[in-house]
C-alpha cells in the first residue's frame, strides 16, 4: 500500500503549484490523487466518490486527512461515512473543488489558473507554497507573522519586487 500511496505523496510534496482538472468520474484512489493537488477545478460532469464505505474498506492514502483539511467536518463525515457522492456544483459550494465550470471549458480554467502561478517568479512561488504548507502547524497571529516574515524579507531584494519598485518610482517623476 505504501507503494501505491507514494505516488500521492510525492504529488502533494511537490514544490510546484499543482492543479486538478476532474471531468467525470474521482473514486477512490482517483480521488486522492486530486486531493493531493493544490487546486481541484471541477468540470459540471465531475463526481467526487470516496467509495471506501461502500466497499467495505477501510479509507487511506491520506483520504480523511486531505479531505478534513480542504473540506468542514460534515462534508468529510458525509463523503466518507456516509457514502455520499457529490457532483463538480456542489463539490465547488462545500469547498472540495475551487470551481465548477462546463465540461468543454474545463482544462482552459484549470491552465488559466496553472498559468498563474507559472508566470509567477519560480522561487517566490515555491517559497508561498511552502509557507501556506506551513501554516498547519500555526496556531497563533504571532507564529504567522513569524512564518512568513523570513521569505516576505527575502522578496524585498527579489527583482519582481524591486523593478515593480522601479517602474512606481519612474511614475511618481513624470
């Protein structure tokens, strides 16, 4: 099993922004490997299916984790306890998927949106990332600030930063 699961977790350990486009049907194990994405887009066909209860199996791959941590306590009990099996539109309302979108416009929102963080600076992107990954173990307004004040210092010297700097700068003289 550890085998198995290992591709879900190199996924989710991935230091670049993933996204999961679902048109159709996520059970199981398909359903992980989406949950181990940083942004689930659902097309209007999609269904989210653990299908652990109905099998009589026992959820893994990090299954109730991932969904606990994406979703509230009654969607996760819903999907995984009771069995409930919910479509692309109410999965994008409960928060397991970021949006719904028709079928035919589904993999152009799910690279719009990849093509956002991959116009992005490579290591900045990494680095929020990380520091969003992080934030699991932050319980406090303090430990945030804490967590993110190292790379937001970093940024300040990064040229994304300061030639946007330069660009204002040049406006304020004209």
């Amino acid at each position: 099993l550890r085998g198995i699961y290992s591709g879900f977790l190199r996924l989710a350990s991935s230091p670049l922004p993933t996204v999961a486009a679902v048109n159709g049907a996520a059970v199981g194990a398909g359903l992980n490997m989406a949950l181990a994405c940083d942004v689930i887009v659902a097309g209007a066909s999609a269904r989210f299916d653990t299908r652990f209860l109905q099998i009589g199996l026992h959820p893994g791959g990090g299954n109730t984790w991932r969904l606990r941590r994406i979703t509230d306590l009654q969607t996760t009990m819903a999907l995984v306890v009771f069995g409930e099996v919910v479509d692309g539109a109410r999965a994008a309302e409960v928060g397991l998927a970021w949006a719904c979108v028709p079928d035919d416009e589904l993999l152009t929102a799910a690279r719009t949106i990849a093509g956002r963080a991959a116009a992005g600076p490579p290591e900045l992107v990494r680095r929020m990332k990380a520091t969003v990954q992080a934030t699991d173990a932050v319980t406090t307004s303090e430990q945030a600030v804490a967590l993110e004040i190292g790379p937001q210092l970093w940024s300040f010297g990064q040229p994304a930063f300061t030639e946007l700097l330069d660009r204002l700068r040049s406006r304020m003289k004209d």
